[in-house]
C-alpha cells in the first residue's frame, strides 16, 4: 500500500521535541466527565504528535465515595467535593466544566479568575444574562475558553463548512435541523430531575438539544437575527423520589423559525417525546448548487446533490464517505473506511483547545467560543420570549 493511499502517514508519525503537560481540572464524574475524560486519555495516543498532553490533575463533585471512585477509575490524582478546591490548586491550567447548567457561571468566572483557560459544556449559561457574565468574565481573564459544542468536530459537518467557506454550494436559501429524544416520555416514568427544573437547567430541550443545532445553523449559516417559537410541556407534574409532586416548569419541546441575517430562511426543532429517538439529529441545507443532508445517527457520511453536475438520467442524491485521509482530522485516525464514532469528536475538540492553548490560536471560528456561546443563549431567550408572547422577536445582541 502506497503513502499516498493514507497507511503509511497515518501509521509512522513521528514526534519532534516533547509535547508539553497540561494540567486538567475536571467538574463533574457522569456522562460529559466521562466524555471528556475518554478523550483526553487518547489524544497522546491519536493526535500524534499532540499540541499538548492532558494531565489528570484533579475531579469534582458533590458526592464523596462517587467521586473518589472516579477519580480512581479515571487516574486523577485528587478527588474534590468542592470545586473552589479544585480551581485554587496550582497544578491546573485547564478547567473543563462538565457540571450541571446552573454549575456552569460562577465555577467558571471563577476559574477565569484564576487564569484558567476553560471548556464548558453547553449550553453556556441557564439565560443569556448569564452567559454574558462568563463572556465578561474570560475576556478580562485573558484565556482560552471554548463551548463543548461537539458537533462541529464530526468530520463531515466540518466538510460542510469547508463547502461553505469555499463558495461551491453558492447562495444558501434554508436550513432545518431536528434533534430528537424519547427518553421522559411516559412508559419511561421518569421522575424529577434536574433538566426538568428551570432553577437548574434554564430550560428543557430548547437548551439540552436546541442548543446545539442553533450553534450549527450559526456555524455553518451564520447568525440569526430574529426567531418565531412556540414551545410546549407535556407533562407538568413528576414524582420525586419520596412520591411528592414536582411542578415541570421548562420545555419538552419546542419548534422555530429562524430569520438569518444573510437572507436564509432556517426551522429547528427539538423534543424528548419522539418514540423511538435515540439520539436522531438531522439537518439539511438549500443552496443554490447544491443539497446537503447529514445524518448523526450515520455519522460519517453525507447525503449530497449538486445542481447539473450529471446527465439528467442518472442525476440525483449521493452517499459520500466522509472517510479519506483529506478529510478534517481523518490523518489522525483509520485507513479510509474504518469507522470512527461520536467519542471521538470530543478527541478533535479538546485537542483543539489545548493547540490554542499551547499556540495561542483563536477558538473560533473551528470552535465554539464563549461569545458563540452567548449569542446562543440570545438565541435560545429569543425562542421562549417568542412562544410567551406569539410574536416575532428579534435577536439583540450586546457582543
């Protein structure tokens, strides 16, 4: 097999000089501490040679014994159960924030404050007037911060973007995403939690899921001037686990249109009351040359049909392997074919972060920066405005 066919290159890397030590802080043992954590543990190994290598310095969270022992499973060297403790030791240089929406602001500023550069999950912050304060709050700091807003680290929705920067698909005229779950539909009798309680989370699937299809009709579009909203709460009351109601009061859904400043005409939609949605997210983009549709549940390829490029008899929609070796960051993986998954996206993403880092680069556009962030949650306030009110609200932005 040739170098050029990807083998070779992908398999003989070689390093020159030693990758610095970044030392890591992590808020948070569940599903994004896991996540993230993952990641961090192959960079060394796939993103070779690394910007920078993570070091597992330190885990956070309430409960003791769940902390300590992923704090063991992991291999971080300290357990916390006060984060405060977590940003105050000096062997920490990378905050990443995989707590709870309403863990989100102020472990964050404080971080800044620290001189911590950050990962936050998303959405940034419960409202948009939160998010502007950890916007305020990192650009005073003077570090990196970044928005985990994975998907823009899918192999092929960095092709779309790469389509989209290079002109080829002309004009874009609409995008629509949907973002669809099941899991607090009835026969599930799921009781209180968290992300069904605005105090904590600011809201349901608007934040948990809109969030991030939002973020990619802004990446990949750009920005939103005004939306019309409805949301809708299915269910009002849960138990809590000693059988006492609890009042629901964010979204179970919610649908919008979105008026985009370049002319384009966008619809969203998200829901945690799709029967037999796992984890389906979908999204297409009109363009003048071209269509695109992208599939997270198919995630290494495209669905694409370029206006006139074939005899009419044989003209149609293509499935396109978003596998070569010129592919965004498939260098770094498999010989073409050779499937990668949704855990690897938060390897490019934090990768991504720690080159910054270590070379100072911008976040943004590649990633999600915390103004991203914030025009998110202005986005995301807009909607539910829009749904209260049943009118069109414009987008203000104050950054």
């Amino acid at each position: 097999m040739s170098e050029a066919s990807g083998f070779t290159s992908m398999a003989g890397a070689k390093a020159e000089g030693q990758a610095p030590q970044i030392g890591v802080g992590m808020l948070g043992y569940a599903f994004m501490g896991k996540a993230h954590t993952h990641a961090m543990l192959n960079i060394g190994h796939m993103m070779y040679p690394p910007p920078a290598v993570p070091k597992l310095v330190g885990i956070a969270g309430r409960n003791r014994e769940a902390v300590a022992e992923a704090a063991k499973r992991y291999g971080y060297q300290h357990a916390y159960t006060d984060w405060r403790d977590l940003i105050n030791n000096p062997d920490i240089q990378f905050f990443d924030n995989g707590g709870p929406n309403d863990a989100h602001a102020e472990p964050c500023i404080a971080a800044a404050q620290a001189g911590k550069h950050i990962l936050c999950e998303k959405p940034l912050a419960r409202t948009a007037e939160e998010s502007k304060l950890m916007l305020d709050a990192v650009q005073k700091a003077g570090v990196k911060h970044m928005v985990a807003f994975n998907y823009r680290f899918v192999p092929a929705i960095r092709q779309i973007r790469k389509l989209v920067d290079s002109g080829l698909l002309g004009k874009i005229y609409h995008f629509r995403a949907v973002y669809l779950q099941e899991w607090i539909m009835p026969h599930y009798n799921m009781p209180m939690i968290w992300r069904l309680q605005k105090k904590m989370a600011g809201s349901g699937a608007l934040g948990d899921l809109g969030a991030h299809i939002i973020d990619l009709a802004r990446y990949l579009v750009g920005e939103v001037r005004s939306v019309s909203g409805m949301t809708r709460t299915f269910i009002e009351e849960r138990p809590w686990g000693d059988g006492t109601m609890g009042k629901v009061d964010v979204d179970d859904a919610f649908v919008s249109l979105l008026d985009f400043e370049n002319g384009a005409l966008g619809t969203v939609e998200a829901t945690r009351f799709a029967a037999g949605r796992k984890n389906g997210q979908r999204i297409e983009i009109n363009a003048e040359k071209a269509t695109i549709v992208f599939n997270l549940e198919r995630l290494n390829e495209l669905e694409v049909y370029w206006v006139g490029d074939q005899p009419k008899e044989t003209q149609g929609f293509r499935n396109v392997l978003v596998s070569e070796p010129f592919h965004p960051w498939w260098e770094n993986w498999w010989p073409q074919g050779h499937m990668i998954g949704w855990e690897h996206t938060f390897v490019h993403e934090i990768t991504h972060l720690l080159d910054c880092i270590v070379n100072n680069r911008a976040v943004s556009p590649i990633g999600a920066d915390f103004l991203d962030g914030y025009r998110n949650s202005v986005i995301c306030d807009a909607i539910v405005r829009s749904s209260e009110s049943r009118r069109q609200v414009d987008c203000v932005y104050e950054a």
